[in-house]
C-alpha cells in the first residue's frame, strides 16, 4: 500500500491536500446563488444619494477620529462606510467578466475616493489641529501582517456575500479599519 493510499495519510501530501481543497472549494461554488449575490450587489454597487451621504457622513466620523487619535471613532466610520459593495461589486464583476458591472463599480468607487479626499481636505483645514496625532501615524506605516488582514478580510467579504450572512460583514468592515 502506498503512502498515498493509506489510511488518514493520503490528505498530507501535497497532492492530497490539493485535491481535498478543490473538493472544498467546489462544495462552497455550488452553494452560491449567483444571480442573487448579482442581484444584491447591483441593487447596492453603484452610485445612489444613499451611497453620497454615507459616504460623507463615514469620512466625516474617519477623519475625526484621526484627529481626535480615537481608534473607536475610526472604526465605527469603517461599520458606516458604503464603499465596501462597490469594490465587492467590482470584485464579482470582475470573476463573472462583465464589463458594464466593472465600470460601474469604478465609478462609484472613484466618486466616493474623490468625495472622501475633497471633505477630508475642508475638515483637516478648518481644524485647529495641525499635528499630526498618534492615530495618525500609526497608519502611516503598513507592513506585510497589514496586507494579509487585508487578503483575508476581502476572502470572508466574499465568503460572506456569496453565502448571504449579513452578519459576518461588520468583522470584514472591522479587520481592514484597524490598518491603512
């Protein structure tokens, strides 16, 4: 009997461990309703008055709370933020290859980049602070644990979009608010 072929062994090679994670990756594809996730993120991608005012109100509470060096403060803008299902959008548009739901995501995510620059810029000049404060810096400076938060909270952004559990999405929101 090989190695491959004995009981409880054959899944601790690399073969095996490829072949039990395509299995898995198979069983989680076949679960997804895609024209629901489709119809979820169309519904909630693109550019609304809705998508504007949270937009605005989430950088105003974000560029606060760097001011005012409040991690909390920061992380309750990133549980307001709207951007997230439009870069989700984009992310899906991009697997299912559809060319109007990519530019359309870009599009609002551009407009919402542009809308948070512009009011971050009026706050930060009308603010009598003018250093830059510890939660500030502390953002300043991304190291590679920062970019796995941020593979792995887009992976359960995802799991969770693709699997409907709305619940998950607040510890997405979360992860990546805690890094740059």
């Amino acid at each position: 009997m090989s190695e491959a072929q004995a009981p409880g062994r054959g899944w601790l090679t690399p073969l095996g461990l490829l072949r039990r994670l395509r299995h898995l990756f198979r069983q989680a594809r076949a679960d997804v309703d895609q024209q629901a996730v489709l119809s979820h993120l169309r519904e909630d991608g693109g550019l609304s008055v809705r998508f504007g005012v949270l937009t605005l109100l989430s950088c105003a509470i974000a560029i606060l709370g760097l001011l005012l060096s409040s991690p909390a403060v920061v992380i309750g803008a990133m549980l307001i933020s709207p951007l997230m299902t439009p870069i989700m959008l984009f992310g899906f548009s991009l697997a299912t290859l559809n060319h109007h739901l990519v530019k359309r995501s870009l599009k609002a995510i551009a407009v919402g980049t542009l809308l948070a620059i512009a009011q971050s810029a009026a706050i930060v000049w009308l603010s009598p602070l003018k250093t830059a404060t510890p939660e500030i810096l502390a953002r300043t400076q991304p190291n590679f644990f920062d970019l796995l938060v941020a593979i792995f909270s887009a992976i359960a952004g995802a799991y969770a979009v693709s699997q409907r559990k709305g619940e998950t999405i607040v510890g997405v929101a979360i992860a990546p608010a805690l890094m740059p």
